[in-house]
C-alpha cells in the first residue's frame, strides 16, 4: 500500500535534479518544527485525545510525533551527515524519509482532524498542531527532493556481532511489549487509530529503508532467541495492565482464536486442505469440557480431573477430525471445501438437536451449558485473584498464562511438524498431489494426520475456552466464526507462525477497541477477504514459498525461493 | 398414503426452489469451474428487489399483474450483483490458485448480507432488514391452500413449481437453440479452443453469471411468497442446499441441477415424515441434508446424472 502511494506521489526526474539540494534543508527544518511543534500545546481542550494542551509537556500523541522526527532525522544523517559513512551503503534512507515524510503527515493530519471532531472545530487546534503539522508537510515535500541512493549493498550480507543483533531482538521485543501495552491502554477510538498509525509509519520506514529485511535475515540467524524473546515479552504482557482485567479479557480471546487458528494452520496452510467447519473442533472441545464440569446443567455425571478433560476434549475433536478428514481420500479442493462446511453445519444442528426431545439429552439444545465453573488445578483456582511481586492477577490473568503455555504447545507442534518428514510431505501434497504421491509420500495418511493433529489442537483450546467463557452455546460455533479463523491464516500468511499469529491479533483486537464500527465489522471484513485475495493473496507476511505460488511468473521471486532453500539445506 | 403424497407434494416444493438456484451453481461452475459461494446471496438479493420495487411502486396493492413486475425488479437486482461481482471480484483471479476466488466468495458473501441488514432502511421508506421483513401477499398465487382429497397444496408452491417448468423449457432452448448456448457449451468444454474458434469467453462468463441470476432472482420472490417473509440471511442455507442439490445432480450438468434439487427436496420431506424416533422431525432435516451431501460428495462425486469427472486439487 505504502509503496503504492509512494510511486504516484514520486516527482518528475528533472524537478529532482532542479531543486534537489533544497530536499536535505527543507527535510531538516521539517524535523526541527515538527519537535518544536510537539513540545506546544496541539489542542485548547484538554480532554480530548488524552491531554495535548499543556506547553513544554508533551503528551503520549505528541511523543509519538518526536519519536517518528528523531528517526527521520536519524535517516535525513545518514543521507549527508556523520552516520553517512556507517550507514550510507546500507541503508535506503531516502526511500525510508519518503515514508515517514509520508505518515507523518498522514498522523498529523489525522490529529488536527480527531481534535477538530472530537472538541467541535478546527478552533480547538492550537498553534503547536499548526506548527507539527506544517514541519510535516515540509519533512514530506524535502523528501520527495531527495535522490535515492544509487548503489546499496545486499543487506544478507550485513555483518554485525551476533551479541548486536540479539540486542537488537531484544529492543524490538520490549518496543512491541510497551506498544501494544499502550495501545490497549487507549480507550477512546481516536487514540487508538493514531497509535495504529504511528505503528504503521515506524513499520513502513522499516521496510522501505531494508530495516526489516535485515531484520528477518538476523533473526533467521537467531531464530530461538526471538522465539524465547516473544514468549518473555507475552508472558510479562498481564504485569503491564497494573491489576486490570478490561484488556486481558480481550486478550484471553486473542489467544484462544490464535491457538486455533495455529492448528488451521496446519490444515489449510502446510497441507492445503481448506477447511470450512474447523469451529466445530473447537467446538466438540469446548462442549466436552462442559459436560464434564461441575456445572449444575452439565449432562454427565463424571467429574474427572482438568487433565482427563483436556485428553477426553482433544480425543473426541480428533476422532471427529478423522471423521471428517475420510472423504479426503476421494474428493479434494472445492469439493472438500463444502464436505467439511457441511460437517461444520451438522455439528452446530446436532448440538442444537440434542436437547432431550430431538435426540438424547447432551447439550441442553440452544440453551447450551452454562455456568461453567472456574478451572481449579490442585489447588491453584482460576477465578481468583493473586498476587504475585506486589501486582494482582485477576481471573483473566490467569487464564492468559494458562492460555500462552498453549499456544506456545500449539506452535511447537507445528514447527516441529512443519521441519520434519511429514510436514515435507504435506507441502509436496499441497503443491502436486499427484506428483507427490508417485514419489511415495502416503498421501492419504497424511492428510488424515492433518485433519486429526489440527482437530486435537483445537480441540484443547475448546477445552479451556469452555471455562473461560463459562458457556457453551450453539451458537459460538457458526459458521461465520470459521470464516473468521481462516481469514486470519489468508490475512496474516497461510503456513507461517507469525502471520497467522498476526493475523489472529489483528481480526479479535481491531474489533473490540474499535467499538464505534462494531456495526460494520462484518462489512469490513468481507471487504477484507475480497481486497485481501484480489491484491495481497499470499497475506501480510507471507512465507516466500506461498508467494511464489501465488505469482508463479515472477522470475526472481523463483530464484530468490531456490537460494532460500539452498541457504536451509547447506544449514 | 396422504401422508406421502403431503410429503411428496411439500418435497417437491422445496425441491423446485433448490432447483431453480442449484442451475447457477452449475452453469457458473461448468464454465469457469468457480463455486460461487455467493450465489446464495444473488437469491437473497432478488427477493430484495423484488420487494424494493412492490414497496416503490404499488404499496399495499394486491392485484396479480404486479406479479410480473415484481419479477423484473428481482431479476434487475439479481443480475446487476451478479455481473458486477463477476467484474470486480472473479475475473482478476480467474488465473488464481482455487484457494483465492473460494475466499473472495466467502467475502463477498458476507459483505452483501451486511451491506443488505445495514443499509436496507436507509433509502426512504423502506424497513430496517435487521429483522424479518414481511413479504407482499398477492391474489392468486398467495391465498388460502387448495385442497385435493386430504392433499394440501400452497398456492405460492404452485407457483415455484410451475416457474421451475417454464424455467426449465427456456434454459434448454436457450441452451441449446441459440447461438449464445452453444457457445457457453463450446467454452465449458473447453475454452481455449471455444476463443480460438472467435467465442468471447469473457462475455460468455458473464452470460453464465446473468443467466444463474435470473434464475435465483425467480426463487427469491417464489420463497417470498411461500414463507410471506425474507430476511437478510435466507440466501446462507438455501444456497448451501441449492449447492449440494448441483453436486448431487451432477455439478455442471443443469438437468443434473433441476432433478438434484427435486431429489433433494424430496428426500428432506420424507426425512422430516419416516425416519423414525427421535432423529426424525424437522429439526434433523438440515442435517439430512447435509449428511447426503457429504456421501454423494464421497461415493459419486459425479452425481446422479453424471458430469464431467471432476479432478482438480
């Protein structure tokens, strides 16, 4: 998208080489009104936007502003300046001054614009906004004056010390950890929108400038310190929220739909088998879990431990899964597609049917199972609260933690399964079934596997999810809630970890912060599908090898695959 | 006996109406092997029309001739979404691997239902489709059931069934007596060779996409008539009953679709009458549905008419 924008905003090659010594001065005096904007007050009302009238006290918006500056002016350096000679092959600064030219404008804008609404007029807007807004505007037109850099050097060739790079992860992992502590932090729509900015400006710079590929080929050299630097960094998440249990509610949910939507992935994203009735696993997990409770509606008089529970939840799911994964053997694509929708609308009928008087009593039909009691292990009970180093974990908190050790199962798994013998087979099943049978790969076994690892996995996070929303109804588990999850496997990258996991944050979080488009967040999300398919199949981060299958004529994308391969297999 | 002919007479009903929408799947599918998962709401969308243009123009009217314009007015709608959505949605993915148009589809699915239950009541003068909306009632094919012996039959009934005749004669002559048949049969056989031989398959895709509208717009206010009411959500199941009614007929052969959809409506009938205990019933028959689906799906992929065999992963 940025990209986009940036070539249709390019200026003619003579306007460049005309004016272009003016680029560098103007960028700077940019930067320089834009920090002097930051430090006046943006607005005369103080309740809007979090507090932006005070002078010479900047406020979290206006931060923000100085934080996108200091790294414009940290590029506009490494254009002319000392870090020239360090950072000058390396770093595409002038495409990353386009971009932050760019968004900082757009942040600009979009404050003079929230405080204008939200406090009824552009009177509101003091001349600190004015100032910020007009260094913007000048940051934007010097960088479009600016030449690009002839000749940079391949940044897979970037060399620093390893200690550097894991620092590097490190910062990056604590910046996401205080981001999305803050983000969540914002309660009124406006902040939020423009936090979401700011982090889409930082994220644009970092492509543009190559900061990101750099970053992806040092943390393939470091993959299991970023691993363990995302689970630190998601593991310290609940001590930020300060004892409240607003956000880790929404979190809980967050993770739920991603461990889920993890053990799609190994459907549709590593086996190519699409599945549309995936919620049913979930379900079958989560209706398990609840007749094996201690709740007063619960259908079956066995009370075994949370343990037995889990196993009994992920058994059935998976029994369900083979179940479901046998017609496999006979059809496949679009065919699938609609045998596991109809599986998905079977299960919703069923365990609305099993009421008593269409069929045995199970599920207490659309009423569902409610009154769920908290989980209780040993003698650690979910639904209280503890303290631990002085800072109160209430119920939400703990489901989290229960919740992240999950996920964390559920991504080892799909690694592991994703690097060895049988994830090998998938992707020659997902890419040629044909081909990859007549090499011997059990085609059908493996699919079944498939059908039947993904299903326990959801399975599992049915089991807490029944707890942790306290009821199961039919209901939970339409179809549309399928949809959901296999649109964050498209939206995020089909077959990758941190797409889909990515991809999970962004479909359950957008939605409850944003409550004012509550109403259209189906229309959206349908919108999203079809723009998503039509202009970014393989997902936001895709993995190069989907990409390719997505864009099967674009010849250095090939070559760049097979060097990939290359690189994993000398490894 | 009544007993069966009351189901057979029910099941045929309901078989007409899958029918009548089951022929867009097939037709779209045979020719650019799509699966239109938004056609369902093609359906739904005709049924909207078709009340727009009764509310538009005769409000509280009751007489039979609106009948027809109520038809043209499903049938604009229906066509108009079809095609655009072919424009704007399909063709840029018609290279595409399968996954991407199944997705789009399931976008574009819930993007009209939404657009339908949000934006319904904002044009002057017509209700909020976030709830049922009562459907006209009009003289002749709406009224009191005729009864033969201990037989009822709904007026509206009739009415689908005999659409579904007339439907069905125009298709095959449109199919096979025109120029514009001949060639949708050229390019669902193959359409490399059907371009080279001066077929515009662009414009043959989209005959398909219009032709299956039409159809579904006719079922859309066939459903409004017998249910007396629509609402935003009714083209999610009847199309995934039309769906398997094309599958079951053999997807791609549109006889296949008009005797899946009878059989189909048929055996859900006699499913709600002879299955026994406590799975029996209407509240199981959706299941019945489904579960035939999946069988025929897994034991004759190519239906019971048979089509081109189907092998793509």
């Amino acid at each position: 998208m940025n990209e986009r924008i940036t070539e249709r905003l390019k200026l003619p090659d003579s306007v460049v080489q005309k004016y272009g010594r003016f680029g560098w001065p103007l960028g700077l005096a940019g930067v320089a009104l834009v920090i002097v904007g930051a430090f006046l007050s943006w607005s005369y009302d103080p309740d809007v936007l979090g507090d932006l009238s005070l002078n010479l006290y900047p406020g979290g918006l206006q931060i923000l502003a100085i934080i996108i500056a200091l790294v414009s002016l940290a590029l506009l350096l490494i254009v002319r300046g000392p870090l020239k000679p360090r950072f000058g092959p390396w770093v595409d600064a002038a495409l990353g001054l386009r971009a932050a030219g760019t968004w900082l404008l757009i942040y600009m804008a979009l404050i003079v614009a929230g405080i204008s609404a939200e406090a009824g007029g552009l009177i509101n807007v003091n001349p600190g906004g004015w100032v910020a807004l007009l260094g913007a505007l000048l940051l934007f037109a010097g960088s479009r004056l600016i030449a690009p850099s002839a000749e940079l050097r391949d940044l897979s060739e970037a060399k620093v010390p390893s200690s550097l790079e894991i620092l590097v992860i490190a910062v990056m992992m604590a910046a996401i950890l205080f981001g999305a502590a803050y983000a969540l932090g914002r309660e009124d729509a406006w902040s939020f929108v423009l936090f979401l900015v700011f982090a889409g400006g930082l994220i644009a710079i970092g492509v543009r400038t190559g900061f990101v590929t750099w970053f992806g080929h040092s943390s393939i050299r470091n993959r299991k310190v970023l691993t363990l630097a995302a689970f630190v960094v998601a593991f310290f998440f609940p001590f930020t929220q300060g004892g409240s249990d607003a956000n880790m509610s929404i979190a809980t949910q967050v993770l739920i739909f991603a461990a889920t939507a993890m053990g799609l992935n190994i459907v549709v994203g590593l086996a190519g088998l699409l599945d549309l009735g995936y919620v049913a696993f979930l379900g079958a997990g989560a209706y398990v879990a609840a007749m094996l409770s201690n709740s007063a509606f619960a259908t079956i008089d066995w009370k075994p431990p949370f343990v037995v529970v889990m196993l009994c939840g992920a058994g059935v799911a998976a029994t369900l899964g083979l179940i479901i994964g046998s017609p496999t053997l006979r059809v496949s694509g679009d065919y699938l597609a609609i045998v596991t929708l109809g599986f998905g609308e079977i299960f919703r009928l069923s365990m609305f049917n099993l009421d008593g008087t269409n069929g045995p009593l199970l599920t207490n039909g659309p009423n569902g199972i409610p009154a769920i009691p908290d989980l209780e292990i040993g003698s650690f009970n979910f639904g209280d609260t503890h303290e631990v180093l002085g800072i109160e974990l209430a119920r939400f908190s703990n489901y989290y933690f229960l919740l992240l050790a999950l996920l964390a199962f559920v991504i080892l798994v799909f690694t592991r399964l994703n690097n060895s013998r049988i994830g090998r087979g998938w992707v020659a099943i997902r890419e040629d079934e044909k081909a990859a049978e007549a090499m011997g790969v059990n085609t059908f076994g493996l699919k079944l596997l498939a059908f039947a690892v993904g299903a326990f996995l959801a399975g599992l996070a049915g089991t807490i999810k029944a707890h942790q929303d306290v009821a199961v109804s039919p209901d939970q588990y339409i179809f549309l809630e399928s949809a959901f999850l296999l649109a964050a496997i498209v939206l995020g990258g089909m077959g990758t970890v941190a797409g889909v996991l990515l991809g999970a944050t962004i479909l359950k979080l957008l939605p409850e912060k944003l409550r004012f488009f509550s109403e259209y967040r189906l229309l959206f999300f349908g919108l999203l599908l079809v723009l998503m398919m039509r202009f970014r199949p393989e997902g936001l981060v895709a993995s190069r090898r989907r990409q390719l299958e997505f864009h099967e004529e674009d010849e250095e994308l090939a070559v760049a695959v097979e060097s990939e391969l290359a690189e994993e297999v000398g490894k | 006996m009544d007993q069966f002919f009351q189901q057979l007479i029910n099941g045929l009903t309901l078989g007409s109406l899958y029918a009548l929408i089951a022929v867009g799947y097939t037709v779209v599918y045979g020719i650019v092997q799509l699966i239109n998962f938004a056609h369902g709401e093609v359906f739904m969308i005709g049924a909207f029309g078709a009340l727009s243009t009764y509310l538009l123009l005769f409000d509280d009217q009751t007489q039979v001739w609106i009948l027809p314009i109520m038809l043209i007015g499903a049938i604009a709608a229906s066509v108009i979404t079809a095609v655009l959505m072919e424009r704007v949605a399909y063709r840029p993915l018609r290279n595409a691997p399968r996954l991407a148009p199944l997705i789009t589809a399931i976008g574009i699915s819930v993007f009209l239902q939404e657009a339908v239950r949000l934006f319904y009541d904002k044009i002057p003068g017509f209700p909020s489709a976030k709830q049922r909306i009562p459907f006209p009632q009009i003289d002749v094919v709406t009224g009191p059931a005729i009864q033969i012996g201990d037989v009822t039959i709904q007026r509206a009934g009739i009415f689908t069934m005999a659409a579904l005749a007339v439907c069905s004669a125009l298709l095959w002559y449109f199919v096979n007596r025109t120029r514009l048949g001949r060639g949708m049969q050229a390019v669902s056989q193959d359409p490399d060779t059907a371009s080279l031989m001066g077929i515009n398959v662009d414009r043959i895709i989209v005959v398909a996409f219009a032709m299956g509208a039409v159809l579904a717009a006719i079922a859309g206010v066939s459903q409004g008539l017998q249910n007396s009411n629509i609402d935003f959500r009714m083209g999610f199941l009847a199309g995934l009953k039309a769906f398997t009614a094309a599958v079951l007929g053999g997807i791609g052969n549109i006889q296949g679709a008009v005797v899946g959809g009878l059989v189909l409506g048929v055996v859900e009938a006699m499913a709600i009458e002879y299955i026994p205990g406590q799975f029996g019933g209407s509240s199981w028959k959706d299941v019945w549905a489904f579960v035939i689906l999946i069988l025929v799906l897994v034991f004759r992929p190519q239906g019971l008419l048979g089509a081109r065999v189907v092998d793509r992963a």
